[in-house]
C-alpha cells in the first residue's frame, strides 16, 4: 500500500498478523457492533465497530504489529 509522505510516497509493509479465526471473530464482532448504529439504542459510539470490521477483513492489526503478536499459523515454504 502507498501512503503519501512529505518527500513523495513510501510503501507502507502491512503483512498478515491475524489467524483466519481471529479475523473471523473480528468481522463478527465487528460488524454486531456496528449494527447497534442503525438498531438498538443508535449512539453513535457504534461506529468504534468499524476498527475490528477493517482490521479483520484487511488482516493486520497495528497494535498486534507495535507488539509483536502474530496469530498466523506458520507458513510452509
């Protein structure tokens, strides 16, 4: 992915640090918390379900990457 930079653009490294179930589990949650933005009580504290909804349907999570957590199973060469 190319983000924009003051002396031109750079790639960001975005790699897969979320196992399929942790990005399932993500897009689930997610998504029932987004729901309660349109049924429900409707506040708009709702849309903080956007955050697990991106992050497991893209599959990488910043906070996993600025701690080192990796879910992925291994991958075979």
């Amino acid at each position: 992915m190319l983000i924009p930079t003051r002396l031109g653009w750079e790639v960001l490294n975005m790699k897969t640090n979320e196992g399929t179930i942790d990005r399932v589990l993500r897009v689930l949650v997610g998504a029932g918390i987004l729901s309660l933005a349109f049924i429900g009580p409707q506040t708009s504290w709702a849309y903080f379900g956007l955050v697990p909804l991106l992050t497991g349907l893209v599959g990488f999570c910043p906070l996993y990457a600025m701690f080192g957590i990796n879910t992925c199973g291994v991958r075979k060469a």
